[in-house]
C-alpha cells in the first residue's frame, strides 16, 4: 500500500504563495485533493507567475480542479485555462509531428530514440497538459551521422553544430528538433561515461520500450536507461544555469510509472559509479517533501535531517532560476563581446558554485573546476 505524505510544516522563508504553489503541483502531480484555506487568500496572479516560471502551468491548472474546501471563481481560474487548452493543441500538433519524422527517419535507414519531452509526458496522468518542449532525438554515431544528412535538406534552420558534445538543433516546419549523438554534461567525466554505457545499452541491446502514438511505434529509452538520462540532464541544469520544477516532476512521474520495474541494483551501481548518490538523495528528499512523491516509490530515499536541509536549499534555488535559468538577468550577453560575456559568465558561475557548494561540498567544487577546463 503506497502512502502519499501529508503536507510538511511550515518554513520561515517559504512564503504563502509560494506554499499555495507548491500544495497546488502536488495536488496536480498525484491528481489528489488539496486543502488551501490554511495558507490565507491566495494571489492567483503570482501564483500563475511561478507556474509559468517553472513550467508547470498545467500542474497548477490540474490542482485548481482538486481544492476542496475553497471556491475558485472564474477570474482566478482565468489566466491558467487558455493556457492549458493552448497547451492540449501544441501536444497534440507535436504528436503528430512525431510520427511524420519518425516515419520519415525510418524511410531513410534512420534510427533514433525520443528522449525527455513527449516521452516522459506518457507517465503524466494528463499528458497533454505538460508543457511542450523540443523535440529531442538520442542517437548512436552511426545513426547521428545519417540524420544529420537526411534532415538537413529539409530543415528552415539550422544551428551550428556542437562537435564536441555531438548536438545538433533545427527547426523543422514549425518545431525545434534536437539531435543528440551523446548526453554529456559539463560538469563529471564519470557521468558521462555511464551516460555513454547508457546509450550503448540502448543502441546494442535494445534497451528501449515503445509507445503507441496514434498506430506509430515511437523508441523510448527503457525505464532504467530512461531514469538515468532525466536524471544526469537536470543535474547538469542544477550545476550549471539553473533548473526547473517541471524536471523533477518529469523524474518522479517516471520512477512512479516504472516503480515495479525499475532495476534499483543497476540503478544504485550507475549512481555510486557517477558519484551521484547524494544529490539523488537530497532531490529523493524535496520530491517527498514538497511534491508528494510516495517515499516508498523512491529509490534510496533517505530521511534525514541533512537531506532536509539539502531540500530545503535545493527548494530555494529552483525558485530562484526558474525553469532553464529563465529568471535569470543575461541581457549581458548582448551588451558585451562574446569575450567580456564569457567572463561575465564564469564569474556568475564561481558565485552558483560557490552556493552549491553549502549543499553539496564535495561534488561542486570538483564539477566547477571540469566545468571551467571544459569550457577553456
């Protein structure tokens, strides 16, 4: 019998309409009843501005449906509904997108993986209320080289092409697709490495499953590959520029849909071998703590004081940068060379780093110093 946790107690920098938020995405995460006349009047409109920040619009709109013991009147509802019902056409245009380009890729020898966006939005209870992202393919080198190749010449535009991280964008009619040939992060060779093992893992043994999308077959990774790649993704967001609530709930969505098939042994050897283990424990905690995810549906989920301590700083800094550093001010970048932004930029990275390293002394520093030689 899974256990959902009841509200934590209150914290003093956690303010009312960030609570009201919090207890709103847990109610739309978990489709369960929320109670918010505790916290006071709520502010809808900072409410609707951090959902928008963290791109959890249609978490919110979902709790809205869920409050039990308050009236939400049409003006309160207002800025969330036609978001939601213009989010319900983009992922259903996407959908359909999907398949045109998978269709054609395999036409052309092409295979690829569909990795985070509309895959993970398969374990949502309300897919089409998740915010529509990129559309990212994941790639062996063989199989990078060929999409390349073939979607190109067909592309509107197309980036420059990251040769070392081998990642591609491109806008195709109207949506960004996204090649990835690896899923390195800036931050831990070691972490790349087991994402390497990863995509072999993919790519040689088919460790893949599939999603029916309208009579198309579509590649997703397998749920114990597919953890590891949103899990590595948003770290190396939390390290470097910043990350999103929509990341962690994309995580706990997975390891609740896969909670009876995720191979916690093979999960628990890739994390020690990143030396990952304790930023999956202090996130363990916040998703327990402030998303309502089941501890008992959380591998490695640790109660402790310390990871409490560690959530409640990680809670901080999500809120802080919003969804992919989004409220954070980089207007520098176009008031300086690109010389004098870099700079700019390493020196607001010292500062972040220097904050996560009161969360996690041992890896921030070490990721700070790959993350500088990487760039050089």
């Amino acid at each position: 019998m899974i256990s959902f946790p009841k509200n934590i107690p209150d914290l003093k920098d956690f303010n009312s309409t960030s609570e009201i938020f919090f207890a709103l995405v847990k109610a739309g995460l978990w489709e369960k009843e929320v109670r918010l006349a505790e916290y006071g009047k709520p502010d809808f409109r900072g409410i609707h501005k951090l959902a928008r920040e963290q791109a959890v619009t249609g978490l919110v709109a979902a709790g809205l449906e869920h409050a039990t013991d308050i009236q939400i009147d049409e003006d309160d509802s207002a800025p969330f509904l036609p978001e939601v019902m213009v989010e319900e056409g983009r992922n259903s245009g996407i959908n359909r997108f999907i398949n045109k380009l998978f269709g054609y890729l395999v036409d052309n020898g092409v295979e690829a993986v569909l990795i985070k966006g509309q895959g993970v939005a398969r374990c949502y209870e309300r897919p089409l209320w998740r915010i529509v992202g990129d559309v990212d393919l994941f790639l062996d080198e063989e199989n990078y080289q060929k999409a390349k190749a073939v979607l190109i010449p067909t592309a509107k535009e197309v980036d420059q092409e990251d040769v070392i991280k081998k990642h591609l964008g491109m806008t195709l009619g109207s949506h960004l697709v996204e090649l990835h040939g690896a899923m390195h992060t800036d931050v831990s060779a070691r972490i790349d490495a087991v994402v390497d093992e990863v995509q072999r893992d993919i790519f040689e043994n088919r460790g893949v499953r599939y999603w029916d999308n309208d009579g198309t077959s579509i590649l997703l990774p397998s749920p114990d590959n597919d953890v590891i790649i949103i899990f590595t993704h948003f770290i190396g967001h939390f390290y470097v520029g910043g990350m999103g609530l929509r990341q962690i709930c994309d995580w706990c969505r997975l390891l609740w849909t896969f909670k009876d098939e995720i191979d916690r042994g093979l999960l628990g050897k890739r994390l020690n071998d990143m030396e990952l283990m304790a930023e999956w424990q202090a996130f363990s905690t916040f998703a327990v703590e402030f998303l309502g995810m089941p501890a008992e549906a959380m591998p490695f989920y640790v109660d402790s004081a310390k990871n409490k301590r560690r959530a409640v700083r990680i809670r901080s800094l999500v809120l802080r940068t919003g969804n992919f550093g989004h409220n954070r001010d980089e207007s520098y970048r176009w008031r300086h060379s690109k010389l004098v932004g870099n700079f700019i930029t390493l020196f607001h990275r010292f500062g972040e780093f220097v904050r996560l390293s009161t969360i996690f002394p041992s890896n921030a520093p070490k990721f700070f110093l790959s993350y500088v030689f990487r760039r050089i």
